[in-house]
C-alpha cells in the first residue's frame, strides 16, 4: 500500500509533527553548513594568525540565517492541511454593489373593482332565480305638465324586509334608523306619520293637479287590488303630492318580496 506524502499533512497533529520536523532539520543543516564554512575558515585563519571568534561568530549567524531561509522555503512548499473550514473567495474591492433606484412604477392594483353604488333605496335582500324582474315601461298616455314643478324622481325599490321596508314620499329616501312614510308586508302597503294613498285609473298617468283633487285617501292598499301599470297618487306628511306607477309587485311563489314603482314628488 503506497501512501502518499502530502496525505499524511491531512491529519492535523501529524501535520504539526511534520512541520517541526522539517524545521529542526533545515535549521541544523544550515548550522552545519556554517559551521562547515567557518571551521574551513578558521583553519586559514589560523594560519595568519586571526583569532577565532572572528570565524566563528559569522559562521553562526550564517548558519543560523540558513537554517531560518530553509525552513521557510520548506513551509511554502508544503501542501495546506485540509481542516474542513469552508473556502470564501476574497472580493475584489473595485466590485462593489451598485445600489438600485427604486422603482418608481406603480404596482398592479389588486383592489376589486368597485361595483355600482345602489340607490339608497335599493334593498339587499337575496333574490332566487325565479324572481321576476320590473315590467319596461309601456308608452301610455299622460296627463299634461306631469314632469313639470317636480322636487324628486326616482325608481323606488322595497323589499319584505326589516329596516328596507319603507321609505319616505317627501325625497324617496330611505332611512333604516326610523320608519318611513310608506311601509311594505306580505300583503300591501301601510301608510304612516300622516302620509296617505290613493288609487289612480291606469290611464292617462296623473300630474300635481289631478292628484290634488283626491278625496278618497287611504291609510292602506292591498298588493290583491293592484297590477304592474297600476296607478297611486300619494301625499306626504308635509302636504306635496306624489304619482307612483307600479312597475313590480311581490310574488311568493318566487320568494321575489320586491316593491317596485317609479315615483314622482312635486313641489
């Protein structure tokens, strides 16, 4: 089994042992060369009559350099011991990082698209299906100046409910905080705060005037009684007129509770 030599400098203390070894030998060598070289030159000098130390002491010093510049020239030429320390590469000092600019593009929106706003008498209530959506408007005749001195028009929607139930004749708004004017149930439409209601012949569809000549108010009107294109004037607490045209009615077979008209306040 052949070893090899540079393998024995892979076990540390051996590495160690090696290397002393190697330096006491280089040293004594060169000692050895010098005083080789200074007891040659002592035998000379004797001869002419030079006294000893003067050989001797620059033997040594030579001797002593020699053995120094071996063990040196011995070291460099031996392999590095393997220890199993992780090599890093030195970085070179005109390499250094660059900072970046940050980005100044604006990232990708994540937000979801916003969704239209329904008006504030919209209901959230959960429709099937089956439920069925408001009639279009038919083209029926009107009574003169219908859209003339109007405060607020609107489609109104109400749902079964609570707290979307009702909603005021005066702007069409609905409140959740407090009832309003008109409140619906499973079976018609309730008046309240001195609010009243009327029904109206389909055609032609009311203006101010006409709705401020009725005398058969009603604190209630039952959905039996209407259809889609049935006509209501109304009056607010506050003494302004109102037309409703019934454009949707509920209808339980469905689950669809929706009242839906568009409605007319003047001033």
């Amino acid at each position: 089994m052949v070893v090899d030599v540079f393998d024995l400098y892979q076990v540390p203390w051996l590495s160690k042992l090696l290397s002393a070894f190697n330096d006491a030998a280089s040293l004594l060598l060169g000692v050895g060369l010098a005083g080789g070289a200074a007891f040659l030159s002592f035998g000379r000098m004797r001869d002419r009559n030079v006294k000893p130390w003067l050989a001797i002491v620059p033997g040594l010093c030579a001797g002593v350099l020699t053995g120094v510049l071996l063990c040196a020239t011995v070291d460099a030429s031996q392999p590095t011991p393997d220890l199993g320390l992780p090599q890093t590469t030195p970085t070179s000092p005109t390499q250094s990082a660059t900072p970046q600019p940050a980005s100044t593009s604006r990232p990708p929106s994540t937000s979801p698209t916003p969704s239209a706003t329904p008006s504030p008498t919209t209901s959230p209530s959960k429709r099937t299906e089956a439920s069925t959506e408001p009639s279009p408007v038919p083209s029926v005749a009107e009574d003169p100046d219908r859209h003339v001195n109007v405060q607020h028009e609107q489609v109104v929607e109400l749902d079964q409910i609570p707290k979307y139930n009702w909603v005021d004749i005066e702007n069409w708004r609905h409140d959740a905080t407090k009832p309003g004017e008109l409140q619906i149930d499973a079976q018609g439409v309730t008046t309240a705060l001195g609010a009243k209601l009327a029904i109206m012949p389909d055609t032609p569809l009311p203006n101010e005037a006409r709705c401020s000549r009725v005398t058969a108010w009603q604190d209630r009107v039952e959905f039996s009684s209407l259809h889609v294109g049935s006509q209501l004037c109304g009056r607010s607490r506050d003494g302004r007129f109102a037309s409703l045209d019934v454009r949707l009615l509920p209808n339980p077979a469905s689950g669809d509770g929706r009242f839906i008209f568009y409605g007319i306040t003047w001033n």
